[in-house]
C-alpha cells in the first residue's frame, strides 16, 4: 500500500504554521514524512512570492531541491487550472520544464485534461488521473488513456462525510463498470480526510494525507505538521 504525501496544496500561507512553501520547507518536510511512512509526495511548487507556479524554473527548484535531500523518493506536481488558468499557456508551461517530476496529477474535471495528458505522457511523466465524480470516470473511459496512467485518483471534494463517502462510492462503482483496473489511491478532503482515509485501507487502496488535505488530526486538533500526519496515517493503514 503507498502512501503519499501532500505536503502544501493550495493553502495560503499562514493557514498553519508548519506549512511548507520554499523549496527548502518542502524539502525538509519530505524527509520528515519519508522517515514517517510515506513513500511518494504530491507539492505545490511555489514562486518567491509564495504563489503556485508551472513555470520551469519554480518546478525545477522545488525538485531538485528535494531530490538532493531525498534522493529516489517520488516527486508528484499538480496542474490544477487554478494555477494557469489559460489552457494554451498551462499545456506550454509543462511542455517547457526542464526538470520533469516523476507524476503529475491531472484533474479530468477540467478543461485541457486529454490534451494535457499526452503532453505528460510524451514527456515520459506518469499521470494521475484525479476523479472528482462519476461524470470525471466516465470521461476518463472515453478519452482512451486510462491504460496509459500510473494511478487512478478517486478524489472526493465534499468536505461532508457521508456525501463523501457517497460520491466515493459511486465512483468505484463507475471504475468497475468501466473495467478501469489501474492502482487506485482513494483520500478525502478537511473535515472528511480521515474517514475516507479509513475507507482507503479497508479496501486496500493506496492513499494520502498532509496538509493540503487536512490541518486536523481525527480527533479534530491541530496537527503539528506533515510527519504527524503521515505518521498517523501510516499507524491506521497498518504500514508501520
């Protein structure tokens, strides 16, 4: 079972005072969680200003910044449309780094998302195809390139549990009938992360935590930062 780690995501900073944004931050953050379980990262490179970026140098810096730390350990990116929200100039962006992350995470709710999909397979980057709902796997069906991705992202965005839970069910449901048999890495989002993590393991799915998805622990305290988290996650999964 792999378990990843998310360490910045969209959060601003200042939302938690551990949260990593520098390159430094991320790459000392990764140690931390590596030591503590996980055996792949999901960042959110950011530019001096501390805005997300795809741009080549902002990619460029986090990863190599984090592979001197952690050598060998996967490095997955985001391309979420928030971050270049011109579809044309997001496709030119990834077409343009210079040193490419091990993953990228592709949203099939968005706009661009096949497209973008060969542009990161041709690059030799594996994709994550990131499923919000049933709607986003039946697409993902359709296009063709479901054999091509590394893992299935089933992503439930409701921050509600039992429609969370919900919706997650509907989407395996949705994998099933499609015949979709890539590995599947299941994780929920704020107060809905741990259940849906919970779900994850029952299933033997792989999964992940960090502060992109979650600021809490369970019992709804604050958690101190990303090894915590990790830490925790990889006690419930079993992987300690």
């Amino acid at each position: 079972m792999l378990l990843k780690a998310c360490l910045n995501g969209s959060r601003e900073v200042g939302e938690h005072v551990a949260l990593p944004v520098t390159s430094e931050e991320l790459a000392r953050d990764t140690e931390a969680v590596v030591a503590a379980g996980a055996g792949a990262i999901h960042v959110h490179p950011r530019r001096v200003d501390g805005g997300q970026s795809l741009e080549a140098e902002d990619i460029a810096n986090a990863l190599q910044t984090i592979r001197t730390r952690c050598p060998g350990i996967p490095i997955g990116v985001s391309t979420g449309i928030w971050i270049e929200p011109d579809i044309a100039l997001r496709l030119q962006r990834v077409q343009q780094w210079t040193v490419l992350p091990d993953f990228a995470s592709v949203n099939f709710s968005e706009p661009g998302a096949v497209e973008l999909c060969y542009a990161l397979a041709a690059r030799g980057i594996g994709i994550e195809a990131g499923l919000a709902t049933a709607a986003d796997v039946r697409l993902l069906h359709a296009s063709g390139l479901a054999d091509q991705c590394l893992r299935i992202l089933i992503e439930p965005a409701e921050s509600e549990v039992e429609a969370a839970l919900a919706n997650t069910t509907a989407m395996i449901a949705a994998l099933d009938e499609a015949r979709i048999q890539r590995p599947r890495l299941l994780h929920g989002a704020d107060a809905a992360a741990w259940d849906i993590l919970k779900m994850a393991g029952s299933l033997g799915y792989d999964t992940r935590i960090g502060l992109e998805d979650t600021l809490t622990l369970p019992d709804g305290q604050r958690a101190q930062g990303n090894a915590e988290l990790v830490s925790l996650a990889a006690t419930i999964c079993g992987i300690h």
